[in-house]
C-alpha cells in the first residue's frame, strides 16, 4: 500500500531504495559473509543495468528476459573477477575491485563499444507499457518490490543452507575450513559470482526505473555508496541493507535541503555520525534494543537455551535425599 500513499518523485525515492537494498545485498553476500572486501560492485551494476539497456532497444528483448540475462552477464563477470582475486586478500583484493570501479566507466565511452553503449551520449531504456489499472511509476515500484523480495528469500535460503555455512567458516577461519574439506577457492568465485548477480539485477531493473543509462551514472562514487549503504545498515546483516539503502537515498537529498554549497561536506558529517554512534549498523542497534527489551520482559521467566548440535542435552539435577545421605 505504500506507493499510493506517496506521489511523484517519493515514489521514485522508495523505488531506488529498494533497488540499491539489492545491491547492498549482494554486496553483504561478499564482505559480511565471505570475508572478502569490494570496492568495485558499480562495476557490476554497471553491467546489469547496461545490459537490460542493450538487449531491450537493440535485441528487442522484454524486459521480463533482459534483466535476468544482465543479471547473468553480471554474474559471469563476478566469476571471472573472482579468479584473480583469490590471490588477493585485505587492501590488496579492495585495490583490485577499486581499479575495476575506475576501469568499467571509461570501457563504456570507448570508442569500439560506443555502438552498443552510446558512449558518452549513453543509452535510453524505453519502459514497457503497465498495465491499465496503474500508473508507470508505481508500476515500476512493485516490480523493484517484487525484484527485492524474490533477491532477500533467494539470499537467506543461500546462507542458511551448505553455502552460507561454508562462507561463514572460510571467513571465520580459512586453515580451519580448508582442513574440513571446504573448497576455498570455488566457494570464493561463487561468493563473488552471486554476489555480481544480486548487484546486476539492481542495475538492470534500475535501468528501467531510471529509462537512461550513462557512463557517469556509474563513476567510483557508486561503489563508495554502496559500502556507506552496507556499513550504516549493518555488516553482515541481511534485512539491514533495506536502511542502509534508505540512507544512502534520503541523507543526500535532506543535506541539499541544509546547505545547497556544502553538500558533500554534510553527507560526509552524516557517515561520520553514523560510525561512530551505530558502529554495529542500523540493524545492530535494533537487535540490540529487542534483546534488551526481551530480557527484561522474560527475567522472571527463563528461558532455557537451546543445545548446541552434537552436544549432550544435560541432564536434570536431582533432589538431595532428605536424610543427608549422598
């Protein structure tokens, strides 16, 4: 119900804030989870979006095809980039992405692509005819929406089975992971592929949302968001990345509203802030505040914690006998 309470340019707001949560959640796939830094995902959202760009108004594909074939594109992308990276750790891998952020946007004013993606002049992306019952704009919302959720199940089912237990042991301890049996390097390239794949789907239905794609719309500063948006919604955790992209979104426009001049500068107090009060994310706090909330209203009553797998339950204690004797 929220877009036909909001109006014009809200509604694309709550658009873009879904559609940079996907990316963010791609982006948590990578650091929150496996360990591995990223300062290149505009890169791959570059490719999402150039790529639904492409196939709708020069292959004449649907929509409803281009953008899983950008998100694949991305995803190989992802695979690729992974192999490099797996010799590469800390700052060294984050320099590594950081040259691909730089590299993606002068690739696509080249003059041997610019037949295919405009070069600088870019592209415009001709959104498909909703139905007659709603408006384009919200039309475009419910698609971000539905793009958004089927991205958040797909990714907590992912963490939650072999794949997310295994990310989490080769980021928690890599010689511990190896000893398991734990193939490091094809769960590195995959943690990277799919995280490539998340962050192209935002690009490509961002593409229709936005119906233009340009070489600057993709510069480093999109990468640089994307890791404010992660780090204020709370690293390594999933339903943050929903406030990180809110901020990243929202806290722009209110510092404009301050100070037209000083943009940037207010922006940058805003992150700052935000480190330095929430260090564990948005999300972080909110955890913390239910479990304090929930300790206080279950005190009287205990809770017994569950077992640990592959330990014993332990058993009851019994009465002393009331002779004294043991």
């Amino acid at each position: 119900m929220l877009p036909w309470c909001l109006a014009g340019f809200q509604i694309f707001q709550a658009t873009q804030i879904l559609i940079y949560a996907i990316a963010i959640l791609g982006l948590n796939l990578l650091i929150g989870y496996s360990g591995q830094i990223s300062l290149g995902h505009g890169a791959f959202y570059a490719i999402g979006a150039y790529g639904t760009a492409i196939l709708m108004m020069q292959g004449a594909w649907p929509w409803w095809a281009a953008i899983p074939a950008a998100a694949a594109m991305a995803f190989v992308a992802g695979m690729v980039l992974g192999l490099p990276a797996l010799r590469l750790e800390g700052h060294y891998l984050a320099l590594a992405t950081f040259a691909l952020a730089i590299a993606v946007p002068q690739l696509l004013k080249h003059e041997t692509l610019e037949s295919w993606t405009g070069g600088v002049a870019g592209l415009y992306v001709t959104r498909p005819e909703p139905p007659a019952w709603i408006d384009p704009d919200r039309w475009i919302y419910y698609l971000a929406l539905l793009a958004a959720v089927l991205a958040f199940l797909a990714t907590r089912n992912l963490l939650a089975g072999r794949i997310g237990r295994a990310l989490t042991a080769i980021r928690d301890n890599p010689l511990a992971a190896e000893a398991m049996g734990i193939n490091i390097h094809l769960y590195k390239c995959a943690a990277f592929g799919i995280s490539a794949l998340l962050t192209g789907l935002a690009g490509g239905v961002s593409a229709l949302a936005i119906e233009f794609v340009a070489p600057e719309s993709f510069s480093v500063y999109l990468s640089v968001f994307l890791l404010v948006g992660l780090v204020v919604g709370g690293v390594g955790a999933i339903p943050g990345g929903v406030l990180g992209a809110a901020f990243i979104v929202l806290a722009p426009n209110l510092a404009t509203q301050i100070s037209t001049a000083a943009t940037g500068v207010i922006f940058g107090v805003f992150v700052v802030v935000f480190m330095y009060a929430l260090p564990e994310g948005c999300w972080g706090l909110i955890t913390r505040g239910w479990r304090r909330l929930a300790g206080r209203h279950g005190a009287s009553h205990p809770i017994p914690l569950p077992v640990p797998p592959g330990k014993p339950a332990p058993l009851p204690r019994s009465a002393p006998p009331r002779d004294g004797r043991g």
